[in-house]
C-alpha cells in the first residue's frame, strides 16, 4: 500500500497477548510492507517500559504521540498515514 515505511512508529506489546497479536494483525493489513519499519518492543523486556505501559498493551505509537491504545484505531492509522 504504502513505498515508504511510518518512520518512528513504534508499537509496545506483551509476549502471549492475543489483543497484541490482533492488533499487529490489522496494523499489518494497513501498511502492508511498510510493517517492516515498524519497532516492535516487549514491555516486559525493559523495567522501564514494563512501568510506563503495565497493562496498557498494545499501544501504537507515532513519533511518540500515541495512536492507538488497547484497540486497533485504522481510521486514525490511515489519518495520520494521509491515507
């Protein structure tokens, strides 16, 4: 869909969480081979992360302003892509 990947997006999930998994999913079928600029990052691999997102999982972030939050939000993805 897209030439050029979403530079500094980042989303932050949880190892076996089927919210994550879902909402990788529709990003994906969004950006098609875009995804793979995308940063994946496990909130449980840093304390940090861990602390600042708990159960806040997954969270789609957009040079650092948040997107999406718990549920996949593909009208506000498409508007920040100008899509």
């Amino acid at each position: 869909m897209h030439e050029a990947g979403p530079a500094g997006w980042v989303v932050y999930v949880r190892e076996a969480c089927h919210l994550c998994d879902q909402f990788l999913l529709e990003l994906s079928l969004d950006l098609g081979p875009a995804m793979e600029s995308v940063a994946i990052v496990d909130v449980d691999g840093d304390v940090e992360h861990a602390a600042r997102f708990g159960l806040r999982v997954p969270v789609l972030e957009a040079s650092g302003r948040v997107l999406c939050e718990g549920a996949y939000d593909g009208a506000r993805v498409r508007a920040a892509l100008g899509v």
